[in-house]
C-alpha cells in the first residue's frame, strides 16, 4: 500500500516537471437596488490568455459547461447539488441550494458569452430558473432562501435526503449571497430577465443578518444565518435585527474573519446601503497580538493597529515560509478566492487584496509541492476521494488552530503562539494529500502558468478527467478519485473561465453601479500588513 501511495505522488511530480519544460513561463434602511451599468471608472480588462491555452481553457470549459447542464432538471431550472460521474439524470442528487442556483445561473451566462449554447437558448434556460425560484418558499420578511430545495419539484426539505433526518430549515447568510450575486449579473448580462431577476434580488435585505454590536468599535459582523422556527441548535439567539415580522433564531456564530467567503455577503449589504459602510472593518484580518488571549488561533500575527472611517482595525498577517499573509478561516482556496470571481478586489484594493491574493495562491503552491512533496496543489473544501464531502487547505494559512488538513491523516502543524504556547515539531511527511481542480482554476488570474501546468499534471497523472471535465477531487498518493460532479465547485470553475476566456465578463456584469461606488473607495484605503 505504501508503495502504491509513492507511485501517485512521483507520477504527479513527474507530469508536472515535464508541463514546465514544455511551457513557456510568462441597521440602515434597504435602499432601492441600483441598475446603473457605468462604471465610475473603466477596469483594465483581463489579458487574453496564448492561443494554445485558450484551445485547453475552451475544451474545459465545455466539458464543465456539460456537468452543469447534466445536473438541471429540464422542467424546473434548478440543479441538483451534485451528479455521478456518469453524467445520467438518475445519479443526480435529490437536493439542492441557494449556492448551486445561483452558480446555474452564471455559469449559463458563460456557456452564451463562449458561444456553447444560443442567446435564446441561454434566456429560455434562465427564464425557466427564474420562475421557480419567484416560486419557492422563502423567509418573507427578509426575503432570504431556505438552504435546501427539491431539484424536481421546488419544494423546502424537511427530511435529508440521503438519511432521512429531520432538517430545521435554515436561511445562510452566505448561500443568499451567492443566489443574489447570480440574480445581479442575470439582470445586468440580459437585460429581458432584468425585471424578474430585479424583483427577486429587491427583496433579499442582508441587513436582516447584521449584528452591530458584534465588534461594534470596529463595525459590526453578520451572522452565519438563521431559522424561522426555533431550532434543535441549543446556542441559537432569538432576535431581529430589522424588527420586521416576529423574531427568528440566529447561529451562535458570527463570521468574524474577514478573508473568507461570506464577505460577499457583506459586499451586497454595502453595496444595497442595507448594512453601513463601517462594517468592511468588522472583521478580523487577524486577531490582535499584544497577549495571550488570541493564543488558541493558529500562531501569533504579525502588524500594527490603524484606523478607517473612525474604525480600529488590526492589521494583522500571518507568516508562512518566509512571507506574511492575511489569512482565511480554514486555508482553503476557495475561501480566499471565490469572492474575486466577481468583484476585482486586487485591482480596487492594491496595497491590501492586490498583494494577499498572489501570496496565498503562491503559499498553497509551496504547501503542495516543498512542504508536503505532493507533486500537485490546490486545497480546498471538496468530495472526498473516500466518500462523503471534507473541509481540505494548508492548516498555516488558516486562523482556527486546527486549519483545515491537506491530507487524509489530517495532518497538522502545531505552530507556537510567542511565548503563550509552545508549538510541536512540524511534520516529517504528509499522507494521501487531496487535490481539487477547482482551486487551480480560481488561481489562474495570479499564477496562470503554475495553474495550467497543476490542471495538466491532475489530468494526466490520474483517471481525474471525464465528459463532465475535471472529477470533483483526487487523493494524490493513493491515486482514488471522487467521480462526482459539484454544482458549486463546477460553477467556480465556469466563473473562472468566463473571466479568462470572455474577458472577464463575470467582473464586467457584478462590479458596477453600486458595487463598486460603495467597494471601490473602501478596498482603496487600507493597506494589509501581508508580504512577500
């Protein structure tokens, strides 16, 4: 067996020397949501990738375009969760999300810009999602999404699926967020769906998450949702941070870490003036280190205290081989880079995002190969090879202690906290490291090079690739395979490719109008303490 889990690791390795030679390197009111479509200044627009990379990227990007398609029931519009790799309709999952919707949506919009499927056909096919979606059951006064749907019929789930355990319906602030993205860039890519999609996302008030209390010196922070009907959830806390419609049951959690993905919720609440400008600096870039009261994060940060619109903000990083990064919760790609997709914080925050972005996708990149001597990179939540769905990143790059592990051991690194905590010796060898595709396709903007050579070596160096594109993860050493189809993480990679293929033509629909009258000037001000 240990012979057998070398053999993976050294294919890997061995693919991925042979691409480089081969490769060249180069609380308010919500206010009225905002249709303008002029930018307040124009954006430099995405560099068109070597003719040989586009023939790859295209191939790709129809390949993943046909998982999507395979995954949407023809009568309701919706996606299921996830499809085996076979691509038949009876290997499709009986549930779906907010998150799986939305991604159908954009992704439909980049198989039109690529030319896979017709203007009328993309329009019939949104038109059809669309109306399910004004038909769902939803929480009226926020006007949020239930977290999980019937694919088929629509109908709010009760009972898992999969298990037949009990489900009390929650309303995610993050899921929302996502749905709502998707319903902003369907209005703005075909103006003839602007008003269904218009009257959807109107109602959606993410001021109905908004704590202002919660690190209220320096902002506020959301909550991670909420159920209308009280919970089994013993650390839920009733209230309603609109007063309108009775009081709901929030998580016990707020989203304190400001590099992960539920700021995309917050960038809408901004952005729509339901949730104050103040809260951009409500969260933690990383937690303070003057004592040991933060010492049960991963390692003690590096940085200064500084101060934006009256709000006291940490500037905090953590070093990793020789560089300071502002960290993700967990150290998964995808909490770091799917917002980006989207919104071009590297471009309007230059000194902060436009440093952070290239260092993380480059320090996972290290992990994968020096650190724990994969040969193959990109860690982030994902199937597992094994069975089931796993949280998979680079335990340093995250700030819970635990981080998310790359590997099946679960392999941690019990870094010291200055003299507050001793850590333990870093380890000698990793296990059966889990790579997904969708990483190195959310890093193609910052290291498309390394990218394109990660994507060729997975392809070739197992049986990673179907009609669907890539499989949803790969166990490297062990060579296992998780044959299954994600409408999440299939949908990251359609955005990924529309931006580098359709000049960044997800950018161009989101981060306009409001988004970026309100974003631009924030992300402009502040300067992370992150460096190479």
């Amino acid at each position: 067996m240990r012979v057998r889990r070398m053999q993976g690791a050294l294919i890997c390795a061995t693919t991925a020397v042979a691409v480089t030679m081969g490769t060249a390197a180069v609380p308010t009111a919500p206010a009225q949501a905002d249709r303008s479509s002029v930018q307040a200044e124009p954006q430099a627009k995405k560099k068109s990738a070597k003719p040989r990379d586009r023939a790859i990227l295209r191939r790709y990007a129809r390949d993943t375009w046909r998982s999507m398609d395979a995954m949407t029931d023809k009568q309701s519009g919706l996606p299921a969760d996830n499809v085996g790799g076979t691509l038949l309709a009876g290997s499709r999952s009986e549930f779906t999300s907010p998150t799986n919707i939305g991604a159908y949506l954009w992704s439909t919009v980049v198989a039109r810009d690529l030319d896979f499927i017709s203007g009328s056909d993309a329009r019939q096919r949104m038109r059809r999602t669309l109306n399910t979606v004004a038909g769902l059951e939803n929480h009226g006064p926020s006007g949020m999404f239930y977290n999980w749907y019937n694919p088929s019929t629509g109908a709010k789930l009760r009972i898992w699926p999969e298990s037949g355990d009990e489900l009390d319906p929650f309303l995610s602030s993050v899921d929302n967020a996502w749905l709502a993205t998707a319903l902003l860039l369907t209005s703005r890519a075909e103006p003839a769906l602007a008003k269904k999609a218009d009257a959807i996302r109107d109602r959606m008030d993410f001021g109905f998450y908004y704590n202002e209390k919660e690190n209220e010196l320096s902002g506020g922070q959301i909550r991670g949702g909420f159920w209308d009907e009280q919970p089994k959830d013993t650390a839920a806390v009733k209230g309603n941070y609109r007063g309108r419609g009775p009081d709901v049951w929030y998580t016990g959690h707020h989203y304190g870490a400001f590099n992960t993905e539920p700021r995309m919720a917050s960038y809408l609440g901004i952005a729509e003036g339901q949730i104050p400008r103040k809260h951009y600096f409500g969260t933690h870039r990383t937690f303070q280190n003057e004592n040991c009261d933060y010492s049960w994060t991963e390692t003690k940060a590096v940085g200064e205290w500084d101060e934006y619109l009256g709000m006291r903000v940490f500037e905090g990083a953590l070093p990793y081989r020789g560089v300071n990064i502002v960290p993700t919760w967990g150290g998964s790609m995808f909490e770091a880079l799917m917002v980006p997709l989207f919104v071009p914080e590297e471009k309007w925050g230059k000194r902060s995002w436009g440093v952070n972005h290239p260092l993380y996708v480059e320090a996972q990149i290290k992990h994968g190969l020096r650190e724990a001597d994969y040969g193959c990179w990109g860690f982030s939540p994902s199937n597992n090879p094994a069975g089931g769905y796993r949280e998979y990143g680079v335990d340093q790059l995250g700030l819970q202690p635990e981080g998310y592990n790359s590997d099946q051991e679960r392999t941690t690194v019990d870094q010291a906290y200055g003299d507050c905590r001793e850590g333990s010796p870093a380890p000698t060898e990793y296990g059966d490291g889990v790579v997904t595709p969708h990483a190195s396709f959310l890093a193609l903007r910052y290291k498309h090079n390394k990218a394109m050579k990660n994507l060729q070596a997975i392809k070739t160096s197992f049986d990673a690739y179907g009609r669907g594109g890539f499989y949803d993860a790969v166990a490297v050493r062990s060579g296992q395979v998780s044959k299954k189809y994600l409408s999440l993480d299939q949908g990251m990679i359609m955005a990924a490719l529309g931006n580098e293929l359709a000049g960044d033509n997800m950018r161009d629909y989101v981060a306009k109008g409001s988004v970026e009258r309100k974003l631009r000037p924030l992300m402009r001000m502040e300067r992370f303490s992150a460096s190479p």
